[in-house]
C-alpha cells in the first residue's frame, strides 16, 4: 500500500489542509479514505483533501508522511496526476 499525505499547508475554510493520494491505484486511495472516514466529496480528481485535524488520523491509520514536492513526484511517477489543465 502506498497512500502518501503531504503536510496541511493550504489555507481555506478556516483551516489548513494536506493532500492524501495513492501512488499505486485510486481504488487504493478511495478505500483508505473510506476506512478514515474522510467523505467522498473530499476527493477533488487525484487527490482527497484532507483538513489539519485529520491529518494525524491517517497517519496513524498508515498514510506516509511526504513533502509536498515528494507527493507530487510520486503521483506523476505513477501516472495518476491530474494536469491542472484537466481539471
């Protein structure tokens, strides 16, 4: 499994958010999201946004902890980034 969550840095909605994607397969990342109890409506085309709150859930419950620049590196390496052109 690999399921990556990049530090909550984005402001909005009076909270900071992180980004939690999987390198390998997006049922992977919708069943981890689903086990984390982050909705559906958090997925925003490769990515789950995931609030400053929430962000110690995931990892504990095995989400690895990236930088930024890792995550995205790992997402296009594995071909499931979404261009922001295609948004």
């Amino acid at each position: 499994m690999s399921v990556l969550v990049d530090p909550p840095l984005w402001p909005n909605h009076g909270t900071v958010w992180g980004h939690l994607v999987s390198d390998t397969s997006y049922d992977e990342l919708h069943a981890f999201a689903a086990r984390a109890g982050i909705p559906r409506r958090a997925f925003d085309h490769d990515h789950y946004d995931v609030p400053a709150e929430r962000w110690d859930d995931v990892v504990a419950l095995g989400a690895e902890p990236v930088s930024t620049r890792d995550l995205v590196r790992r997402l296009r390496a594995s071909g499931l980034r979404v261009r922001a052109r295609d948004r």
